[in-house]
C-alpha cells in the first residue's frame, strides 16, 4: 500500500520509465535532507521500491554496503562530505551496467522538439536513440500521456519498435472495453456481507467511462456530507477479452475539489452555477435550473437563470465530453 499514491496512475507515471538526471538530483536532495523516501517516490512518480533500488546506483564500486545500511550510508556520506560527487557515481554505475539515464540536456531536447514538433526520426537523431525511448521519455515528462500520443504528434517510422507497439496497441484495443469501479461513494449500493459500497460498470469508451466515474462522484459531492469519513476510490481499467492487463487509472475523491472546478457536461446537475465564455470575449456565469439531453450521446441542454428577472432565459448546448467550469461558493460549501 506505501507504493500507491492515492489519485495518480497505477502503476506510477513513471513506473518501468529510464531515469532521468532531474529524479536522482531530487533523490539526492531528500536523501541530504533527511527526507522520507515514500514522499520522494510521490514526488518523482515512480514506486518507493524503485526508489530503493536506485540507491545502489550511489555507492561506488570499491565500497562495500549492505543494501539494509545503503540508505544511512548515502544519508550520512551526504550531509558529512558536501563536496562529495555522488553524480559522476550515478553516471559510472550505468555505464558500467549499460542501462539507459537521461541527462539534463536530453530533457531539454525532448521538451524542445516537443514544442516545435519535431518529426519523430530527427528527435530521435538529436537523442542518439530509439524512436520508442522519445516516446517514453516524453510520457516520463508528463508532455504525451501515452506512446500513441507522441507517435500521432510527432510520427513513428513504419517498421520500427515504436510504429509496431503502437499499432499492437490499438489492435488490442478494438475490441476491449473500460470498467469503472468506485468504492464508499454515497448513492452507490452495498453487496451482502460487502465492507463498502461498490459500484461497477462496462463501458465502451474512456470517456463513457469517466464521465460516469464525474456524475457519481458529483452525487456523491452533494449527499455524502453526512457518510461516514473514508476515502472513496475509484478505478478506471481498460480490458479485452482473455487479458489481465492494461491501461489502469485509480484516484481518491477530493472534497476539497469537488466544490467546483472543471466538471464533464454529463456530471453536470441542476443547482450548479457555471462559468462559460461568450463571443465577445467575456464570461457568462449563471445558475443550472434544468438539463435536458435527447439520448446518449445527444448534446446537453442546459437552461439557465433568466435574464435580469424577465422571460427571457439563457440556453447554452455542450457536447457531451465537453468540460464545464463549474464554480461553487463558500456559502454553498457551508450549507
């Protein structure tokens, strides 16, 4: 359970990704700082057993280190020997073990190419690498969400690993389906001899299938004042048929964010008050007093306050994966 930030991708961001100069200068600096290693793992996004793994990558050769004294030897060697050069030992290690470390200058380059949208072949000239390792790293980097993205972005060389994992990808994905689960949520029921309430459902798409995840947490937002305090997850997982894994999303309710905020239009729910732009410039804010949608998939018609205390009533249409901002006040979180 240590491993397992709540509200961020499971496995981690950055799970399974090559290190990278900027992790271990963070590392380094928690290490000095006496800092515990769970809050770095969240802060780099990795598991707080890869980060434990990484110390050995600090103890140079020549020394001999258990791996239970490994974290009080660095810690110490940190604080004692300011001018010690833990790096050029990072560096060595994966030199001599041949595994991959992106340094400071790489990280620029790929935010860099990113920006200009570089082709993907001549980004990955400029990295000395694989088309498939810019497109992790550029994931690593929070820049893509996935390899898929940067391949539609920047392109993928027909043949080559990454054009070929992406198309794996998306043949896998034809016929798989998105299942949400949410747990603890009020509205939701409880099973016989079940601890929480749970709810479960198959969905089509991600976006069904988070828009869903938005309307029931939403509810829950509204009614669950009163419910007693646990978290209430939720997962979102992509499966076909036959497999056990695949894309996996999971997070905690935030009652601190669910007052207002950028909410899909089908969590949308009469008594929001929201906040959109109008042509000329400006920002139309007003209360929900109806919602209307034909069917599934239909856009969403939201009828608002009328205008000026007169007939006249404002209309405004969204798709239905469009985001709303919906603003809530402070007398609105009281009551």
């Amino acid at each position: 359970m240590s491993d397992i930030d709540r509200g961020d991708l499971l496995p981690p961001s950055r799970h399974g990704t090559t290190w990278r100069e900027s992790e271990y200068r963070i590392l380094a600096d928690d290490l000095r700082a006496g800092a515990d290693l769970a809050r770095t793992a969240r802060t780099v996004g990795r598991t707080e057993s890869a980060v434990r793994a990484a110390l050995r990558n600090f103890v140079p050769p020549e020394e001999r280190v258990s791996t239970a004294e490994r974290e009080r030897w660095i810690r110490g060697r940190l604080v004692a020997e300011p001018e010690w050069d833990w790096w050029a030992v990072v560096v060595d290690h994966h030199l001599r073990h041949r595994s991959g470390l992106w340094f400071t200058r790489h990280e620029h380059c790929a935010r860099i190419g990113w920006r200009r949208r570089t082709p993907m072949t001549a980004l990955a000239q400029e990295l000395g690498t694989s088309e498939l390792s810019v497109a992790e790293l550029l994931r690593a980097l929070g820049l893509v969400e996935s390899i898929e993205e940067a391949a539609d972005q920047l392109g993928a060389t027909p043949g080559l690993a990454l054009a070929k994992r992406v198309s794996a990808r998306r043949d896998d994905a034809v016929g798989a389906r998105w299942i949400l689960v949410i747990d603890g949520a009020a509205g939701t029921t409880r099973s016989r001899n079940a601890p929480v309430r749970r709810q479960v459902s198959l969905h089509e798409t991600r976006a069904a299938a988070e828009a869903e995840r938005d309307r029931v947490l939403a509810w829950h937002a509204r009614v669950g004042a009163g419910e007693p305090e646990s978290p209430v997850w939720w997962t979102i997982a992509e499966r076909s048929l036959g497999a056990t894994t695949g894309h996996t999303r999971c997070g905690t309710f935030d009652p601190t964010a669910a007052f207002g905020g950028p909410v899909r239009a089908e969590a949308l729910t009469v008594g929001d008050v929201i906040r959109v732009a109008v042509p000329d410039g400006g920002f139309l804010q007003d209360r929900i007093t109806a919602i209307v949608q034909a069917g599934a998939g239909a856009p969403i018609v939201v009828d608002l306050a009328p205008v000026a205390n007169s007939r006249v009533r404002r209309v405004v249409e969204f798709a239905p994966g469009e985001v709303v901002d919906v603003v809530r006040g402070l007398e609105e979180r009281a009551s």
